[in-house]
C-alpha cells in the first residue's frame, strides 16, 4: 500500500513538472529571414516589414469571423469600397467580426500610402506571392476588389463574399453570428 501511494506521488509530481514550461517569447521575423520559396500560402508583410502567413493570420483571429478584402492602391473600385467597409466595421465593432486588408501591390511605397490614407494601418498587409499563391490559384483571384468570409474556426466559407457596400454581407455575417 505505502508503495503504490508512493508511486501515484512521483507520477504526479513528475506530470506535473512536465507541463510546466517557461514562457515562450513570441518573436518577430523580418520578411527578409523568412524561406518564402512555397506558394502553398500566402506570404504577407506588415507596415513594419515583419512576416505573416496569411494562414497564422487567420488562426490569430480564431473564435471570430473574419472578413478579408484584397485590394490594392491602384484600383478605383478598391478604394470606391473603403468607406464602406469601415461603415461596416463600425456596425460590427463589438461583435466576433475581424476585417484583414491584403493588398496585392507590386510596389510598398504605393500600398505604405494608401494604408495611411484609408486608415488601414492594423491589420493591413502586402501579399508577397500573388497571384502564385495556392488560395489566390485555387479560388481564381484574378480581379479585385475580391472579398472573402472565414468562419470562426478559420475555414474559408465564401471565396466570393459580397462588397462591404451591398446589405447582403450583413445579412451573410449576422447569419453566421447566429450559429
């Protein structure tokens, strides 16, 4: 008997010691430091130049829809939108909805520009593979504006979302809040 309480003991103290991990520092990296030689995913910058897949993007923005608008600082359509996509960002300010901005830019100065001008400075980021990588392939991005709606487990639900000015995103976005 005293062995066996002995032994759930030192399992116990051992499981315990092996959960406990010191906390991890989240690290930036540069765009520059990073291998973006797969079109598997999209690889995207910041304003300040760090690196993000637009997959992790995602996965960051877990438990909430996320809206996503590809656009870029040349295109009149695009930036017509804008006012409407922040009216509807202000409808759902304090709801799970997220909006993500990927530019598809050639050149960062225009896009650093643009960001400013619309106030899309969070959130905001330049698609480095376009058009190579897989999802802009796979769901025919071949025109912009192009709006896409992930589900709030970050599964890509409608490759061909409505523009922030048409009433049928609300309808699509409050019918996914509902569930």
């Amino acid at each position: 008997m005293r062995f066996s309480v002995f032994l759930i003991v030192a399992l116990l103290m051992v499981s315990c010691n092996e959960n406990v991990e010191p906390a991890k520092k989240e690290t930036t990296k540069r765009f520059a430091d990073v291998d973006t030689s797969t079109n598997e995913v999209v690889h995207m910058s910041d304003l300040n130049d760090n690196y993000h897949s637009l997959q992790d993007v995602i996965a960051s923005h877990k438990g909430k829809l996320v809206y996503m608008d590809i656009w870029a600082s040349w295109c009149g359509p695009c930036k017509a939108e804008m006012p409407a996509s922040h009216q509807l960002q202000e409808k759902y300010k304090n709801k799970d909805v997220d909006f993500i901005y990927v530019s598809i830019d050639r050149n960062n100065k225009a896009w650093e520009s643009a960001t400013q001008q619309f106030q899309l400075t969070e959130n905001s980021y330049l698609a480095r593979n376009y058009p190579k990588a897989k999802l802009f392939q796979t769901n025919n991005v071949s025109t912009i504006p192009r709006y896409m709606l992930f589900d709030k487990n970050g599964r890509l639900v409608d490759s061909n979302a409505s523009r922030p000015s048409s009433t049928r995103i609300s309808e699509v976005i409050d019918a996914f809040l509902s569930i």
